[in-house]
C-alpha cells in the first residue's frame, strides 16, 4: 500500500512536499462527513485502487477511462457525473483539489455532500476498520483528464483521473 509512481493507464502520482504542511480540514472548505461513509473495510481489495500518500485510495478504472453516468445532477451546475469511490485511511485526513484554471474546471463530491465543489477535505475519522469508503465521485462538462491534488500529513501528491478519455 505505497504511493505508485506510475499507473498503466496513464495518471501519474508525486509527491513533493507541500509548502505549508496543509494535511486536511481547512475551516471554510466542504467536508466529507465522517458518518456518511458507506462501509470500513480492513483492505484494499482491487488492483485498480490508486493509493496515495498512504491515506488515499481511489478506484480509477484500470484500462478503461470513468464513464459519464449522464446528467446533468441536480447541484452540479450541469455537469455530468463519473462515479469512483473515495477511500480514506481511518484516523487520516486530507485534502482533495481540482485545478481552478480552467473555465470547465470540474468539481468533486464525496459522502453525501449537498453540493459538489474543487475543494473538499476529509477530517480524520475513527473507524472499527482499516479503511473508511464513501459514495462519490467527479461532476464535469465533457470528457477530460483531471489532475486531481490530494494534500495529506504535509505532502502533495497529483493523480491524473481519466473521466470519459484516458489521460495520455
């Protein structure tokens, strides 16, 4: 369960530091909530679950890029929807960030947010488990790789997500 360098489908995981030790939980930030996870589980158990920073794992497809699920989803300002779960080490926090550049910049939601948005936090959530899963996923305009920043005990990692189309 280490941080991956490289996936075969094309996203790529560093992690340099981050400047000021941000790990999760800004006040003002949308926030997962800790009781709307879905289950807790004690392992990992698919290949393609990306880990980062050993405090996050996202499912991103394997071979084939996220598929659209239609839309537009009510609170996502018409964007369409790509479902992957979000899966958090209990006892960790981290923040997740979609870049703010560009125009059709996408959103994300996770555990029953009201509201999708590019910045959302996990706070450190206790668990009976290993890992905590939440229900969620990816709002965007079109098909798009998405370089989706996960910030946790003072390290940054970017994954690069395949929403539609494989990132290349």
């Amino acid at each position: 369960m280490g941080t991956p360098s490289a996936a075969p489908t094309g996203f790529a995981v560093s992690a340099p530091p981050t400047a000021d030790g941000t790990s999760a939980a800004r006040p003002g930030l949308p926030s997962v909530e800790c009781s709307r996870s879905i289950f807790w589980r004690d392992g990992l158990d698919s290949p393609d679950d990306v880990v980062v920073l050993d405090t996050v794992a996202l499912w991103l497809g394997g071979a084939e890029p996220l598929q659209f699920d239609g839309g537009p989803y009510p609170g996502a300002d018409g964007r369409t929807y790509a479902k992957t779960g979000l899966v958090v080490k209990a006892g960790k926090g981290a923040e997740l960030s979609v870049p703010g550049d560009a125009p059709e910049r996408p959103a994300i939601g996770w555990g029953g947010m009201d509201q999708p948005a590019p910045v959302v936090t996990v706070p450190a959530c206790p668990a009976d488990k290993t890992w905590i899963v939440y229900a969620g996923g990816f709002y965007a305009d079109r098909p798009m790789c998405v370089p989706l920043t996960v910030r946790a005990d003072g390290r940054e990692a970017v994954v690069r997500v395949p929403i539609g189309t494989p990132c290349t």
